[in-house]
C-alpha cells in the first residue's frame, strides 16, 4: 500500500474513533483489522487516496437518463488533507465539521434547488477554462452560486453560514468530487454491454492502474502505475514523488480533465506544458474516443464535443494512450499534495484487456 | 436623444418619484425640467443608457495605486431593464429593491471583506473565458464567491438573504458595472499627461460616439455612432436596433472587453463570429496600443498581457480601429435589449484627435 493511502487510512480510522493514536490506527490496519474495497466496487469515487469511510457525508448523483447514482466525498481543498494522506488533527477536525455542519448544510441546500443540473454546470465551465479535473475553478464557483441562496437562509448561526461558505469560496476543488460523481454515473450507465471494447474505468491506487472494460463485466486489468511529471510545489522534487494515485482518472474516462486540456490553457500553470500542448491532447484524445459528448463542447475547438469513451482497440491500434493529469502527492505518508502533472496508464492494462476481448469473442 | 435614453430618463424620473407617470416624465424632461451630464464628468460609468441617478446605490472603486474612485450602479441583469430603456413597473420595483436592500447588503457585504481586490478578480476572470464587456460570467461568479460568506451572515430576514444571492446568481452581468469602474478608475488616472495621445475614454450616447484624450483636457472628440452588427434575440433583426449607446466601452479603453475577445471564445455565441475572430481581433489591438497589461493575461495566447492604452496616432496610423463588443437596444424607448455584437468608433474621432494634438504641440 502506498504512503498517501496508508496515510489516509490512519487519517480514516482515527476520525471513525477506531483508534485514538497514528500508531494504534496504522497497527490495526496492518493487521488486517480493516475491510478494503476500492471505491468503485460502492458506485463511488474519491479523489486521490480516495478513502471513504461509513460516517463520511457524500453527494449523490443521479444519473437520471439511466436511474443509476453515484457517489464522492466532500473536497477538502488543498494543503494538509486526508486525500493526500495527511492525518493531522486539523484534518481530521475539517472531516468532523464537514460530516457534523458542512455536509447537512449542502444537503439540505441542495435538495431545496431540487437537484443541481451537473451536466449543465460542467458544460458551462468547460467554457470557462475548466477541464473538471484539475481545473475546477468555475465549476466551484457555479456551484457555489448555485447553492449560496439557499445556504444563505438556512437555520443556522451566522458565523456558521458564513464559514460554510467561505469555506466553499475558499476551495477552488470544491466541485471535482461532484464532477468525478457525475462522471462515474455516466460510465457506470455504460458499463455490461456485451462485448464492447469501451473502458468503463481508470483508477489507480498508488501502486497500480487498473481499468475495466464494457464488455468484460467486473474484471480489473491492471499493471504498475507510472509516476507523473509535473511541476512541483517549492522545496518538492521527481524524487518526493508518488506514483498515480486515486479514482480520479474517471474524469478522463468519461471525457473531460486531460482530454479537455485543450479548452482550459491556464491550467498549464499547474501542469505543466503550454496552451498549445494541451490543445494537442485533446485533439490527440480524438484518435481513441468513440464519440464526441453532445452537451461538453470547446469553444477553442470551435465548440467541438469532448472526446469520449476510450476504446481499448484504438488505444492499440495507434499506440495513443489516454492523456490524464493529476494531483501529485509525497511517497510518504502524512505529508500531502506536493504538485501536479500529466501522467499516462501504462500500456499494459489495454494490452491484456484486448486479450481478454479476443479471448471472449473466440469462446463466445 | 436616442430611443433607450429617452425610455431610461422616463424611468429614472419615475424611480426618483419626481413623476408619476411615463407621459408626465417625457414631458418634463422635453421641457428642460431636468438637468443631464455625462456620467465620465462625475468620475462614474453606465452600461447602456448609463442614466444614473441622486438615490441609486453605486458600486465605489478605489485605484490604490493613485487615489481615485470610480464609481457605477448596480447592474440590473437581462430582460426589461432601465438600462435598455425600459421603464414598465417591474422595472422600477427592482431599482426600489436596489435602493433599500440590495445596496446596503452589497455595500456592508464589501465594507467587511475589507474591500475585494477588482484586478486580481478581472486576472481570473480573463483566465476563465471572460473578457469582462458581453461576458461577466466567471467574474460575477467570483464576485458572487467573494460576497457570499458575508451576504449570509447580515442580518436580514432568511427570505431576503436568499432573493439577494439568488439575484446575484441569476445576474451574469453583475460584474460589468464593477468591471466598468475599474476600468474608468484606471483610465482617470492616465488622464491629464500633457501632449499624451493615450485614449482615457470612449464613450457613446445612442447618437453620438465620443473620446477624450490624455493631453487634451476635458475636450470630447465625438462623431456619429456606427450601429453594432451582430446576433438578435427572436423577432428582432438589425433594422430595430439602435446606434452604439453606452460607457461600457471605458472596457476596451482600458484594454479588455473586445480587446481580450481572443480569451472569451466562447462570447462568438453571443456577439457573432468564430474562435478565431475573437483571437485575430485581440491580436489586432496590439498594433494600436501602448502597452500589455502585466496582470490580465490571456492564456490563449501564451498568456500575453491584454493590449493596452489605445494611441490616437496608432490609430490613424495603421487605420485599425479599436473593436469593441457590446449590447444592442432596441431603437425605440420601453423595449430593452434585442442583441449582441460587435462595433467600431467612427474614425473622424481620432481624426480631430490627432488634428488637436498637432495643433496644441504646434502651439506649445
């Protein structure tokens, strides 16, 4: 298990109350003391070490065209945060507040709106610079708007309603959780169909990438995930870093984050790379997409629907493997975000699921 | 006087009470009865008709760098609005509702931020496909992410806090007017540089198209207005629409609105044209102006700052004319906004510009 997972599990067990002590927690989980599941085994999805816990509260979308949900805890915003492995009391104080007042408060918001059209907001901020991976600034902020009359009159103290929302002013990853939330629901709409060759699936865990396919029902094709290349935060290097980490790769599998570089360049300031590169990606991710999304359209492009639905045969077909970018975090664990970058599944997990393809072609 | 101002001077009569009906208000303003000046003698700006009147609130901005203010109202949002020139009921309940509840709660929101910091907003917004004339939706979301925390704690009844978010939610103009004075505050501190040819105001009133000159005083160089040519709402076409009418091209004075198109291509949707147009126009705007901008910066063009401070003689040098987007109203008073598109000052004001630069040089 990677340092930022075994982080975010002593993180977990101590804001659950199951250990009181970093030691005791990581002990308990060493010695098996601890169910795992991956997150996409619930429907859900979390950033980066992607730990959810039984009392965390977590939106819900619904993918209303299909009837299925999916689900992802709230953004902790950056610095000292569980999803990076980071187990300081302040981080775990933030997850009492947020399952405590944040979480209720968003709620009841948003079941007073009825429901926040996802698909609407992540098509405006792809207009706005967003590419819902990384870029998740005004989304955040649409988000926000969206919910703050009503966060504005609920019954509670007036220091509480203003941290709410300063809070949420204060995140400009606020929506990413959502937007990878909306994006499961899209590809789990998509996944079982018998013999489709479409990924369904990219997660990674810190020591692995695994993806699954359409047609190849529950299986994961995995191989040894590569370390990003990035820009690192000051006093962080190559050396200090990860390998890929977290559910968050579902952004590209459904189309936006880095196959939508191309309509967000100022994120290559965190990135890394030039405007030109990133709109060399998403024109790239054009050659292994099935379809081009109808509601998703950059204007760069000349409002050209984002790449969607990789297909494991183009990936082999032409060599091109899907454009992901990503947080980076520290090797160790407690320590945190340390930058981020571009970074690619290893080739082998497409290798072996068209293997598994043929296989099911031959014998079915 | 054109159509719109005519409709927005019956209703700004109205709203002050000083008539009771709109017959009553054409006739006491025709008589003389009312007393009218440009908003940029009083270091103010309006989009649009631009009337502004003793009891409405005004956004203040403050250039910290050399002192001055500038000041707008409140922006009103699309539809039936005075600005255009409407003046029906629900227009002039809205300014009431402006006067009573929504000033005070925006000015005691902004009084405990401290103040929001207007450049660093308008460097995020260019970033997130706004050039901050016909496109305010990144930066009013920002603006609305920055007030909210302090909107939510004022102690108004929970209905009123909520219709002031949901305002502001639904406005995605509720930057402009703040944009504007920021810009005006800017372009009032270039002025007044003695023999400069820097443009420091362009400014039209339906009928006339005006600009004044750093090193020429308080001297309008005016000309008839061009009429904007563009995209119209349903039922409209371009014989309905008015001559170019408003302060909002203070924007392109200062170097973004049509001069940062080429960051806002998603604006072509609304004002006509393509992505590449947007991008060609501000490529354009470098050949006649000054300098870059150090802090608004486009991504889309390798973050190159906005060009900046039209020069008379660039002008008439190159021929090239500064491009400016904006609303179109319609022709006549009481119907509002029917469009958006793009415009041109008439080239005879820089024309009489340069003449009386070279005459006062001549004679200095």
């Amino acid at each position: 298990m990677s340092g930022p997972l075994r982080g975010a599990v002593v993180g977990a067990l101590l804001y659950e109350g199951l250990a009181s002590m970093p030691d005791e927690a990581a002990r308990l989980a060493a010695a098996g003391g601890v169910r795992f599941e991956p997150c996409h085994h619930h429907a859900a999805v979390g950033p980066m070490a992607g730990v959810t816990t039984a009392s965390m509260p977590v939106f819900v979308v619904e993918n209303r065209a299909r009837g299925n949900r999916a689900y992802s805890t709230l953004n902790e915003g950056l610095g000292k945060v569980l999803r990076y492995g980071a187990f300081a009391p302040e981080v775990i104080e933030r997850l009492r507040w947020f399952r405590d007042i944040l979480g209720p408060a968003l709620g009841e918001a948003i079941r007073r709106t009825g429901g926040v059209d996802g698909r609407a907001l992540i098509a405006q901020a792809l207009r706005m610079g967003d590419e819902c991976h990384n870029r998740n600034r005004a989304a955040s902020a649409l988000l926000i708007k969206a919910l703050a009359p009503h966060l504005a009159s609920l019954d509670l103290p007036p220091p509480e309603r203003a941290r709410i929302l300063a809070f949420a002013a204060g995140n400009d990853h606020l929506f990413l959780n959502v937007g990878m939330a909306a994006c499961k629901a899209a590809a789990d709409a998509a996944h079982g169909l018998p013999r489709s060759s479409l990924v369904t699936t990219m997660a990674r865990n810190g020591t692995q990438f695994g993806i699954r396919v359409s047609g190849l029902g529950d299986r994961w094709f995995t191989a040894e995930a590569e370390t990003p290349v990035g820009l690192y935060f000051a006093g962080f290097g190559a050396a200090d870093a990860n390998p890929d980490i977290g559910d968050s790769a579902i952004t590209e599998t459904a189309g936006i984050g880095g196959f939508a570089m191309g309509a967000a360049p100022a994120i290559v300031e965190f990135v890394g790379g030039t405007p030109a590169d990133a709109l060399r990606y998403t024109r790239l991710m054009y050659e292994i997409t099935l379809g081009e999304n109808t509601a998703y359209r950059l204007p760069p492009l000349d409002f050209r629907g984002t790449p969607t639905g990789i297909d494991v045969r183009l990936v082999m077909q032409t060599g091109i493997l899907p454009q992901i970018n990503t947080g980076i975090a520290h090797r160790e664990a407690g320590i945190g975000q340390i930058g981020a970058g571009l970074v690619k599944p290893p080739r082998a997990c497409f290798e072996s699921a068209l293997r598994a393809l043929v296989a099911e072609r031959r014998g079915g």
